[in-house]
C-alpha cells in the first residue's frame, strides 16, 4: 500500500522588536508574559501593551504609546508584549479577540483596561485618572470647583489623625480604581476631604462619610446603615444614582450598536466640539455643560423643605455661583411649591373659513399664601390637568379673538382646593405654515403680554405665564439663561444631550449635514428616530450657549419652526439640459411640486440592475412627450432623502404627478411590465382629468390648441421615425450585400481546407513510411557494429598468435644453427629434427591458411556492407 506524503510547512520566523532600541517602552517581543509579570512587582504604575505585529491598528497606536510614555515614562514603566508569537507564553495563556489591548496596574488592583480612543492625549488623561484616582480637595472653592463639573462627583470625608490612615479611606481608594475599571469614560470623579469645615459644606460630618453629587436632583449621602462599605458596593451605588446631564459619545470604529442604543431612547442633540481632554480649560464645554444645567432644572423655583441630612440644589454650593439675584427675586415674588406641569391647548377656529386659531398654554399652580401647616406639595396628576382643562373651557370664550399679537394669560381657582389655581396663556398663530414661523419669531421675540382677570381670584402679581420664553413676560427677569430652565420636565419631546469630539469623530458630522469645507469643527443636529428627522443647527452661528437654548427651545414648542434637513446628493450638478432630469433633494418640490408640468418620477438606485435596464425606456418616453408639457425626472434615493409621504421600500418605482393635481400621485402599477407602450398609455390615462362639469367654449378652445399641438409633435415624431425606417432599411441592404460576400468567402475557404486536409494526410502517410525504413536502417547498423565488434576481437587474437609463432621459428632458428655447429650427426636428433620441421611446417601452412580465410572473410563483408550502404 503506498502511504501518503506529509505536508511540508515552514517554520514562522522569528519576531522582532516592534519598538525602536531607543524607545522608552520595554518590547517584549518573545511574548515573555512571566517576565512581564516580574517587572510589575518592582513598579506602582504599570501599562500593558498587548500587540500583534500585523496588526494595522496596534501598528497605528505605536507611536501614539511612545508618546505617552516619553511624557510619564518616570512615573509609569511602559511594558509591550507580542501576544501573536506561537511561541511566546502571552499567546499560550492569553486569548484576545482584538488588538491592541492596553491594561493598567496601579499596584496589586487590575487589570484596568483601557476601551477608549488610541490617541495620545486620551491615553495619557487616563493613566492621569489611573495614577491619581482620588483628588484632594483643600478648601471651599475646590469643593465648589468639583462639584460644578458636568461629571458626576463623589466626595469622601476622612480626618487624617490615625496612622496610617482613617478607617475606610482604603475601601474609598478602590472603590476609585472600581469605577476606572467598569467604566473607562471615567464619567465619575472621586475627590477626598480632609477638613471638617469644607465637608460641613456637603452636610458631612462624621469621618468615612460618602457624598455623591447631583444638580438636578437631591444629592445622596452613602447608607452605611443598608450596605456593607466595601470598594465594589461604593463603586455600584455611586453608578446607579449618578446623575448623567450629557454623555459623551466614543464609538471604536467597528461594528457597534452604540448610537442605535443611544437614539433608540428619544431624540438626542449631538453636539460636536474640539476637545483636548489634557486642556485644564474648556470655555465651550463649561457653556454646554451650563445649558444642560438649566435644561435638566426642574425645581429651580423650589421653596420647599430643605432636605434634613444634606443641601439640596437650590442650595448647594455647586449654585452659588450660577443662582442670581434675579432668580432669588423671582422665587420671592412668585413662591410656587413646585415648577407647574403644563398642557397645551388649541381652541377651534372662530369661524370655519378662518386661518387663524388659539394656542393656550395651560398649567397648574399651587400657591403658599394662606395655610395653616406646611403643604407637601404632589406630583402633578390626571386629575388636576382634568379638573384645570374644565376650568378652562369654561372660561375659553373670553380668548376668542380674530387676530390679536399679544399673548393674554389668565387665572382660574380650582375647584377642589383653595390653594390652588391654573394660569392660561394665549396667543393667536396663522394656520398657514410661513405665516406661523413669522409668529413664533414674534412670540419669542417681542411679545406684547396682557393680563386679564377672567376667574374668581383675581391677582395679577400671582399670575405667572408659563411658556417656554419666560423671561420675556417677567421685566425683572433679563437673564438669557432661563429661557429653557427646566424644560426637559415640561415637554414630552425631551432632549437626551450628548457630546463628540469632532478631532475623532467629525465623519459623523459631515454625514449629518456638516460642512467639509469648515476650519472650525463645531456642529450641532438633533436627532429623531421615531419622527425619522433631524435638525441642523445652521453652521453660520456660532456655538454658543443662547444659541444652543433657542435651537433646544425651537424643537421643544409644539410647533416646531425647524426646517428638516435633508440629506442631498453633492456629485450631482448639472449645468446643461438633459432629456431625464436628474432630481435631488433641494430640487425635488421645485421639479415635482412647484412645476406647471406633468411629472414621471424614476425611484432608483446605484446598485439597481433593472432600475439602469429602464435608462433607455425613459429616454426614448421624454423624447416622444411634449417637453413643454411633461417633465421625465428620476432620482437615486440612496443618495438623497424624501419626504416621509413619498418614501418607497421596493425599486425601481414609477410615480406620476399630474400638473395642477401633484398631491393626486398615482403609481405605476407592479404587475404591468415596464415599456414604452405600457408608460404612454399610464400617463396618458391619468393626465387628463374627467369632469362632470360641462366644458365651455374656452375650455374646448384650450383643449383642441392642446389636441392640436399634441398631433403635430405626434406628426414630428412620426416622420423622424420614418426616417430612421428608411435609414435602417439602407443599412439591412449594406448587410445582405456584406453577408453574401462572406458566405462566398466562407466557401472558398471551406474548399481551401478540404484541400490542406488531403495534403496532410499524404504527409502524414510519407512520414509514417520514413519513419519504418529509418527504424530498420538503424537495426541494421546496430547488428553491423556488433559484427565488426567480433572481427576486431578476432583481428586482435591473430595478431597475439602471430607473435607467439615468430618467437618459436626464431627459437627453432638458433638451434638448428648450433647443431651445424657442433656437427654431431645423431640420427635420432635428425629424426626428431625432421619430425619437428614437418610438424612446423604443417602449423605454419596451417595458420597461414587460417589467416587468408579470416582476411577473405573480412573483404566480403566489408564489399557486403558497402553494397547495403
């Protein structure tokens, strides 16, 4: 049995060092893990660089760890390890999906591991966090420096008079390093008080007390009392009641559900900024972080209870600064228990022909005038909006108006409490959509507000009018910053804030609408899934606090004069005219909606085969069609976004738009095969309208110059195509004549083949016979050689028995010479003498009869062999 053969595989080669020699980072390039693990014994801070050498992206990060570490290289060892090696123990004990991977030690506690951009500047501010996870706050503006950041904050209170350090200050350092680990934004930041007077400021008192800040809502203090004070309690707690006003967004450049997750939550307003997190200064994230504030406060109003173990917003010091005394004024003038929840209201048209209607704000109210006790003030309920939208449309008569530009508010008192009542303000807004935007400006802007008392409580300095624009119904009010204080608690269409870098992440930006051609990348859209729209905050403005509040005021009122943005196709410019107008998002009503002409609209795409079979169908349709009465467009939907009433889900797609009747549409039917004849007769069918009115002279006037003209371009066209018949019957002759003479051709060549055919095989036939006789000729030579092979033997044989024979006679010769000599005539010796001569003479006749025979023999074959040759 025959055994198969073994792969033969090379051996890989051996690594080498993927950092420079100079480099400050130690390259471990055999994937020596057990050395690895060594120096992490000698070193506090350790970063781990787990590499593959082929790998793009850790080829990409190479340089940026080289940086960091050339900045921190005396604080932190730098340690890379190949883990790609098949030979290395890294690779053996080590299993990562991706690379690179960077792990951080802060001594015994790790692995930390580090998910966030490969950037130098990312990289090192976290390594920053790793090496001081705790921030030592001295005095009362630190404190207050920490808490008004837009991170969350957690305060640790712990005397230093024990040795070597208070109880429970190591649970709070790991706990530090906890949230490092769960999450590597580091949204949470940890700080530790050490004087009693400073943490007196956060209601904290006793030592190893926790603090975890929020602005919008109460702050919380750690319950010892309920959990254990260990590291990963602190750490979850501290993550589950943090407070997260805006969220920065870092998607790694793969595969990711990330923003899905985020926008699937409501609308969201991206805002990208350039941001350095090493910059100890951010004026543009200090101003975002200041609209989120007021955003996201809803008791800013607040005169409640103050909370008994700890400060609450409205007087914490993290407000101090923000807290003016316009808004201490106005809580004092206005001493409402609780922000009123509102609800808008439109009233009817005063008459049915009327563009003009009512939109009233309703809200509820509760005031602190006259009680006995002190009131905790409820949520607001269905029943208190029922009981408030009764009131109201009791009292709605005293609204009605045909155009008015002020905005009337007024009170009502509520049925059900004495200390109670509703506030309405209304105002008159045009049906019409223009009109309406014109309006709204005039709302915001300058509105003239009139106060009437149309209800049983009658006092005007109680009557607050609870619209977004506050501030422009108030004198003493004049801060820009209120307009959208605690709006997030009074709309139904909450923002969900969150922040990019646009250093990383500008592609993002430009595939929302961002300019490509901007130096300064700032930018700014709301994003809604469920409406599937969003908004662009228009690149001319600058980024700035008022006017983010007006782009987040604009979406938040009910009707919202923000112009959706649609994405349009930038390679398509046309600057001549084309027999198929090519149609974009920008031009879409222009073509469509606004144009005098019947419109047949193509819905295509780029990867669509059939769609592009169409091409000359459409071509062929616009030529026949009268161009000043029909317009043949198509558009590539992948590149272009439609209005939500035009949107299709299959391609291609035919729509007609007949003129005077574009919001009639009728679509091409799907069981029809798309063709010339099929397309004439759809829009010829649907172009002319069928009325039961009777026509008049004019109109049969009008219809017969449209017949008529109709005729005369059928007529063109008619002898255009006979034209083309003629030419094309010319060029069928031209062919029949080119085609006859290639069949004659054809047969020629067909002869000539048959005739190269024969010829070959008689070749063929010759050769087969050459090729005999040249065998046999070689045969015969090889049989000749043996022979003369054989005479040569035989040659060389005689030749040595010739010499033999000489040697004898010559032997025989000088005896007989010295038996003259002697003279002894012996008669026996005579005998012998004579015997031997005879017996001499009979070999030497013998062999020399011999020697003719083989030379004869010779002769006749040599004569034979030239006579063959």
């Amino acid at each position: 049995s025959c055994s198969r053969a073994k792969d033969v595989t090379m051996p890989a080669k051996l690594p080498v060092s993927f950092f420079s020699p100079s480099s400050p980072v130690i390259d471990l390039f055999r994937g020596q893990l057990d050395y690895a693990e060594q120096l992490r014994q000698d070193s506090e801070i350790v970063l781990y660089f787990f590499y593959a050498p082929w790998c793009g992206q850790s080829i990409a990060a190479r340089e940026e760890i080289e940086r960091v570490a050339s900045r921190l290289s005396d604080q932190v060892l730098f340690v890379a390890v190949n883990c790609w090696w098949n030979q290395g123990k890294c690779r053996k004990q080590k299993h990562f999906f991706y690379f690179p991977v960077i792990h951080l030690y802060h001594r015994s506690f790790g692995p930390i591991e580090y998910k966030g951009p490969m950037s130098a500047v990312y990289i090192e501010k976290f390594v920053r966090r790793v090496m001081t996870p705790l921030l030592y706050i001295s005095s009362r503006s630190k404190l207050l420096d920490f808490l008004s950041n837009y991170e969350p904050g957690v305060v640790g209170f712990f005397e230093f008079n024990a040795s070597p350090q208070p109880p429970g200050y190591l649970t709070f350092f790991t706990s530090a390093l906890h949230s490092l680990k769960k999450d590597y934004l580091g949204t949470i930041r940890f700080g530790v008080v050490t004087d009693k007077r400073v943490a007196e400021e956060i209601s904290l008192v006793h030592s190893g007390s926790v603090y975890l800040h929020r602005h919008a809502n109460t702050s919380l203090i750690y319950p010892k009392d309920i959990m254990n004070f260990t590291a990963e309690n602190i750490c979850k707690w501290a993550l589950e009641n943090r407070e997260m006003l805006i969220r920065w967004l870092r998607p790694h450049g793969g595969k990711s559900l990330l923003l899905n997750n985020e926008l699937k939550k409501g609308p969201a307003l991206l805002i990208f900024i350039p941001y350095n997190p090493l910059e100890e200064i951010h004026p543009l994230l200090d101003e975002i972080t200041k609209v989120a504030l007021e955003y996201h406060k809803c008791n800013k109003s607040q005169a409640a209870e103050p909370d008994l173990q700890h400060v609450g917003d409205s007087d914490s010091p993290a407000f101090d600064s923000s807290v003016t005394d316009a808004h201490l004024k106005f809580s004092e003038t206005f001493p409402i228990a609780k922000y009123p929840c509102c609800n808008t209201v439109v009233l009817p048209q005063w008459h049915s022909i009327s563009r003009t209607h009512n939109v009233c704000e309703l809200c509820v109210n509760q005031t602190l005038g006259v009680k006995p006790n002190k009131v905790h003030v409820p949520r607001c309920n269905f029943l208190e909006i029922e009981a408030a939208l009764d009131s109201f449309y009791l009292q709605e008569h005293t609204f009605f108006q045909v155009i008015s530009n002020t905005i009337e508010c007024s009170n009502f008192l509520s049925f059900y409490s004495p200390f109670s009542y509703y506030t309405a303000c209304c105002r008159t807004v045009n049906r019409h959509f223009l009109s309406f935007i014109s309006s709204e400006k005039t709302i915001f802007q300058t509105p003239k507000v009139a106060f009437s008392s149309h209800g049983k409580k009658d006092n005007t300095q109680f009557s607050i009018p609870h619209i977004e624009d506050r501030n422009c119904f108030i004198p003493d009010l004049n801060i820009s910053s209120t307009n959208i204080t605690g709006l997030s608690c009074r709309t139904n269409k909450t923002l969900n804030l969150y922040l990019l870098d646009s250093n990383l992440f500008w592609i993002y930006a430009e595939r929302l609408g961002a300019s490509r051609s901007t130096h300064l990348k700032e930018f700014a859209a709301i994003v809604d899934l469920k409406e599937e729209v969003h908004y662009v905050l228009d690149q001319n403005e600058s980024l700035v606090g008022p006017t983010l509040e007006n782009f987040i005021k604009n979406f938040s009122v009910l009707y919202s004069p923000l112009k959706r943005h649609l994405v349009d196709d930038p390679s398509v410019h046309f600057h001549e005219e084309h027999v198929v107008t090519e149609v974009t998002t920008n031009t879409f009503h222009e073509t469509v909606f606004l144009s005098a002409k019947n419109v047949l609209l193509l819905y295509y795409a780029q990867w669509c085969g059939f769609c592009a079979s169409l091409n000359h169908i459409f071509i062929q349709l616009a030529r026949l069609l009268p161009p000043d009465s029909f317009t043949v467009a198509r558009i590539d939907v992948t590149r272009n976004d439609l209005p939500w009433e035009f949107m299709t889900d299959r391609l291609p797609t035919i729509l007609f738009f007949p003129r005077q009747r574009k919001e009639q549409s009728v679509k091409f039917p799907e069981d029809s095969s798309v063709n010339l004849p099929n397309l004439l007769k759809f829009i010829l069918h649907h172009s002319s309208l069928s009325s039961s009115e009777p026509c008049t002279k004019e109109c049969l006037h009008k219809e017969s110059v449209l017949q008529q003209g109709h005729i005369s371009h059928l007529e063109r066209e008619i002898q255009k195509l006979r034209s083309e018949i003629s030419a094309l019957h010319q060029a069928h002759d031209q062919l029949e004549a080119q085609l006859s003479e290639a069949r004659r051709e054809e047969q020629r060549l067909q002869q000539q083949k048959h005739t190269l055919e024969k010829q070959h095989k008689t070749l063929q036939l010759h050769s087969d016979q050459l090729q005999a006789t040249y065998d046999q000729k070689n045969q015969e030579l090889l049989e000749m050689a043996e022979k003369l092979q054989e005479l040569a033997d035989a040659s060389e044989n005689l030749l040595k028995e010739n010499a033999l024979l000489r040697i004898l006679v010559a032997s025989r010769g000088g005896k007989l010479q010295s038996k003259d000599d002697i003279k002894e005539p012996l008669q026996s010796e005579q005998t012998l003498s004579e015997d031997n001569d005879i017996s001499l003479s009979t070999a030497t006749a013998a062999l020399a009869e011999k020697r003719i025979d083989n030379i004869d023999t010779i002769e006749t074959e040599h004569s034979s062999g030239n006579r063959t040759e």
